[in-house]
C-alpha cells in the first residue's frame, strides 16, 4: 500500500520539510546527511507515499557495531497531522520491521530497537506497547535519560529470543548534539 523513497541527495530538502513538520522545532537534516555519506544499507530514511502524496517518515539507523549488538534501531518515524488515527503509522511501523527483518538475512541483526520518551510521545508509547515485545527503562549514568523517561522498546526479528538492551550506552548525546546542530543549520 505504501511506497518507501529513501532520503537522498535528492530529496533531502523535501524530506527535511517533511520531517520538521512532524517533529516541529527537531531537525533530523544532519542524521539524514549521515545516512546519505554513510552509505550503509542498514543505514537509511525513508519518505512514505500512498500513491503520490507523502504521508510520513521512517527509518533504520545502527551507529554501534552490528557485530557487536546485533540490534538495528527506528529512526525519525511519524505520519503527517492529517493522516493520523487512520492506522498509517501502525502500518508504517510493520513496514519498517519487515524491511528489518530482510536485512537481517543479509547482516548479523537480531532485533529491532527503538528509544522513545515515555512523557513526550504517549501516542507513540501506545503503538509499541502492541508491537514491540518488550520494554525496559533506559538509564545510563554517562548518557541522557530523558528525566528518566526513556524507554527502549525491543522486537525479535525471526525466531531469535528476544535480549534486553541492558542499558548498554547508547549515545543518546551524540544523537542529540548532532541533531542541536541540525537545528542551528536550518533555522539559522
Ligand atoms: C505516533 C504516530 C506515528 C502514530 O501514527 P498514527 O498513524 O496516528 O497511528 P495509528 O493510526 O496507526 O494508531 C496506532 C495505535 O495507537 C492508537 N492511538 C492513536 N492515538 C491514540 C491516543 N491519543 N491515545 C491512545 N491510543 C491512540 C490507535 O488506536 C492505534 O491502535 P490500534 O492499532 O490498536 O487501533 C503519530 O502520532 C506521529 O507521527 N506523531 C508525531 C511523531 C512521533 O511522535 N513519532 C514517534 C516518536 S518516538
């Protein structure tokens, strides 16, 4: 039903616009710019059409070594204001999975994370809790919690068990100065 346009050069500006329009004030332009050097297939974001209209963003991100935590990570996911409540993101999540799960026969991923605030993103917290199969707290004294609201919500792709994160560091701050300077670039 969806169609996935990953983020490009070419259509960075578009998916910028985009993006901010779901997270108003959070420029995602700086990982988008990452993902597009990085040129890792399990690295990338995504536009999603129905038809010819754009409806939302996704993506999947892995900075650690995937040897290492064999865990791929949900980037910058949401739908468009006026395509919400209609089961969109619901199926945007599903599809983003799946394109996980193909992955994973290619590279040593055995689940899909995904960090969220519990306070900021209820809705989204909503969503998970039916999809993901667990949840657990993110506290890392050398990392940002949130207030202690951080949650990471974690699926097994395949017949893998599902782990814990165990609050491994993530580098929730790199993340975030990364994207404070994606703020200072576009709204300067
Ligand atoms: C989170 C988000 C992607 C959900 O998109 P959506 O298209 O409205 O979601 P859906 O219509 O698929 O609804 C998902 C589920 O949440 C439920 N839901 C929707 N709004 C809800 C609310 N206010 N309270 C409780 N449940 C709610 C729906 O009933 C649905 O459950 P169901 O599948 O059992 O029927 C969308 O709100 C969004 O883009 N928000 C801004 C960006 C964001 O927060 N992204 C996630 C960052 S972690």
């Amino acid at each position: 039903m969806f169609k996935y346009v990953e983020i490009t050069n070419d259509n960075i500006e578009l998916a910028s616009k985009i993006q901010l329009k779901i997270f108003p004030g959070e420029s995602a332009y700086i990982h988008y710019k990452d993902a597009i050097k990085s040129n890792l297939e399990y690295y990338k974001y995504y536009l999603v059409y129905e038809n010819d209209t754009i409806v939302g963003i996704t993506g999947l991100y892995s900075h650690e070594n995937i040897n290492d935590t064999n865990s791929i990570w949900l980037g910058w996911f949401g739908v468009l204001k006026e395509f919400r409540n209609k089961g969109y993101g619901r199926h945007i999540l599903l599809d983003t999975i799946n394109m996980a799960t193909i992955l994973a026969e290619k590279y040593p991923i055995r689940y899909f994370r995904l960090y969220t605030s519990e306070k900021d993103n209820i809705t989204a917290v909503h969503l998970y809790r039916k999809i993901m199969d667990i949840e657990e707290k993110y506290n890392n004294p050398d990392d940002v919690n949130y207030d202690n609201n951080c949650i990471i919500f974690s699926k097994a792709l395949s017949e893998n068990p599902i782990t814990y994160w165990n609050n491994r560091f993530m580098n929730l701050k790199e993340i975030i100065a990364q994207q404070e300077l994606s703020n200072i670039e576009v709204f300067k």
